[in-house]
C-alpha cells in the first residue's frame, strides 16, 4: 500500500480476502519522492519490525528525522495529534522548488516551521 496511508477498513478488508500476501502500508508524498514512514517488511527474516496497526504506517524511514508539532512550533507529547513536519535537510530525492516559483515553494513548505519540512498532514 503506497502513497497516503491505509485506512484501516480497507487494511481488514485486504487481509481477510488476501490472508497470504504480506501487506505493508507506506506513507510518501510525491514531493518527498520515496517513503516517509514504512514498517520495512522482510529487513530482516522475521518479518515486520513493529507490530502494525490499520491506519498506521508505524515509523519512519531512515534517513527522515519525524516529528509532531502543535500550532506553535513545539513537538507534542506522545501520542497528541498536531502537524507532521521533517527536519531539513532532506534526502536526495526530495523536490527542490516548484517550476519556476522558488518563492512559494519557500511559502508553502518551510516558513512556517524553520528548520523543518512542513507536510501539510496531521500525525501522531
């Protein structure tokens, strides 16, 4: 499962009618060019990393240094929902600019938290 994450009607429904396939339910956005979070299925012989949740992509990826933030900038205690943001710098394959406006690219995606990648999504 790629792109935005699995909600879990869909994950139960997977796993009842496809009981030997191995799912794992990524999260990425086409800016960041590769998964954010992922439970990095078969990294070793015995399967999935974390226990899985339906609706959960459990952690992040390496490389991605995750956090929560609420309205003022400050990370949220475990568990609080607030706005997923990512500490720059980025890896390779993220977006530079959007074509032709640096501007709103700068706008859009890192005024609003310095030092971080502003996703535009909700998290926990």
């Amino acid at each position: 499962m790629v792109g935005e994450r699995c909600d879990p009607d869909t994950m139960k429904w997977s796993h009842k009618h496809l009981p030997h396939v191995l799912l794992n339910d990524t999260w990425w956005q086409t800016e960041t060019g590769w998964p954010i979070c992922s439970n990095l299925i078969n990294i070793d012989e015995f399967g999935p990393l974390y226990p899985t949740l339906p609706g959960s992509v459990t952690k992040p990826i390496p490389g991605y240094d995750v956090k929560i933030f609420n309205e003022e900038n400050e990370e949220v205690k475990n568990g609080e929902l607030g706005k997923v943001v990512i500490k720059l710098p980025m890896p390779p394959s993220f977006m530079l600019t959007l074509w032709g406006n640096d501007e709103a690219f700068i706008a859009k995606y890192l005024e609003e938290t310095p030092g971080y990648y502003t996703t535009g999504d909700a998290g926990v």
